[in-house]
C-alpha cells in the first residue's frame, strides 16, 4: 500500500439550509484514504455519511476546508476539472439509477464513452467481459426492468468497474438486498476492485459486510470518530 494518499480530506465542513438557517452536518472532518484499502463508513442516518462520500466524488461544491483527489484539489475547482475526477471514480449507489431504454450491455458501456480513444467496437466486449465477471453474462442483451434487484445492482457494479477506476464510491449498496444478495453484491465488489487495484470508500449500515474493510470509520453527528483496522 502506496505511503500517499488517494484521497486526503482536511478540516471539511459542509451546511444544508434548512428553514431561514443552515445546518451543519459536516463539523471539521479530516480523513486519509489509501491506494487499493477498502474502508466502510458506518453510523447513524442523518450523520452526514452519503454527504461526506457525494463531496469526494465532486457531485456537491466543497464549502469549507480542502479535499484532495489523487493530488487534484476539489475546494474551487472548475466545473470541467470536476468532470475529470469523476471519470477517475466509479460510483455505485442503493438505486442503481440504470437507462431503462438501453440494454445492460449498453448500460455498462456508457463510461468507457467518456475515452476519446474507445469506440463502440471496443468498448462492447469489455462490457461484456465484466458483465460476465459478475455473473450476468446470459443476461447481456436484456433491458434493466428484465432483472431482479440483485442482478441490476450487479449491473451497476458492472458498470462502476468497466473503466477500472481508481476510486470506487458505494453507498448503501446492499440496503435494499437480502442478506445472500446484500453478501453477493460485496464480494463482487470486493473482487473485482482488488483486481484493479481500486480504493474503496463504502458507507453502510450493513453490519454483515463489516468484515471486508481494511478499515471501518464512524461517522456520527458529523464528526469522524477513531478508525478501527480490521484483523487481516
């Protein structure tokens, strides 16, 4: 594991307006995450978890402090350096927010369209190939709503992992899973992120996947609790 961090966040603090104020949820976090580590974010609803993980992936404006991303800093940044870093980072989410006009396949190619270089001809056996990965390769031609619930969150890690990002967001990935389903869709995970050598940031309340972390960080109140190591 490389000594530099992938992503290094500092004294954030983050405001949601509510009513004629604001509210803080965020108060002065200030994390170290690792090339290839696995950590789970875990605490109470309302504690800022899916905030803090939306804020590393550029997809809400840092307000106050400073994150970095494999060097690049995210505090006023510009919109299309923002664009950038999101290609780096594979996102996957408890709705799997899937184009339900397009197949799977074609649904697991939309971020290798992003590469200048990749074309269709390219881009479909390697959709494909991961699909197949994660144990959907009968499924290729179908559309989203031909599947279950744990065969399109499989597509969405598919599709997460497609351009082999150095990043991986996830959050709430099994909550909407049974425990088999929920245990399957972490393993794949798991797997395929190790393989790419991906950084993984998962923010659960699932405490029957707690043993795939490196690493577990409480979240609580907005303030980052002591990180716990996992036994290897």
């Amino acid at each position: 594991m490389s000594d530099e961090p992938i992503i290094r966040i500092k004294d954030l603090r983050y405001s949601f307006r509510e009513g004629n104020g604001m509210k803080e949820v965020l108060h002065g976090v200030s994390a170290d995450f690792y090339p290839g580590e696995i950590v789970i974010i875990t605490g109470p609803s309302g504690s800022g978890k899916s905030t803090l993980l939306k804020l590393v992936g550029g997809l809400r404006t840092v307000q106050e402090g400073s994150i970095e991303v494999r060097g690049r800093s995210l505090a006023n940044a510009k919109k299309e350096d923002l664009v950038q870093v999101r290609r780096q980072i594979g996102f996957i989410f408890q709705n799997h927010h899937l184009i339900a006009s397009l197949s799977v396949t074609q649904n697991v190619m939309m971020p290798l369209s992003f590469d200048p270089k990749m074309t269709a001809r390219k881009a479909r056996p390697q959709a494909v190939e991961i699909l197949e990965q994660v144990g959907l390769g009968e499924h290729v031609n179908k559309k989203p709503s031909q599947l279950s619930g744990g065969q399109q969150q499989r597509v969405a890690i598919a599709r997460a992992l497609v351009h082999k990002p150095k990043i991986v967001l996830a959050d709430e990935p099994t909550a909407s899973l049974d425990g088999k389903t929920g245990r399957d869709i972490v393993n794949h995970i798991q797997r395929l992120a190790k393989q790419f050598g991906s950084t993984i940031l998962l923010v659960t309340h699932d405490t029957r996947i707690l043993d795939v972390a490196d690493r577990i960080v409480e979240l609580e109140d907005g303030v980052l609790g002591a990180d716990e190591s996992q036994p290897s």
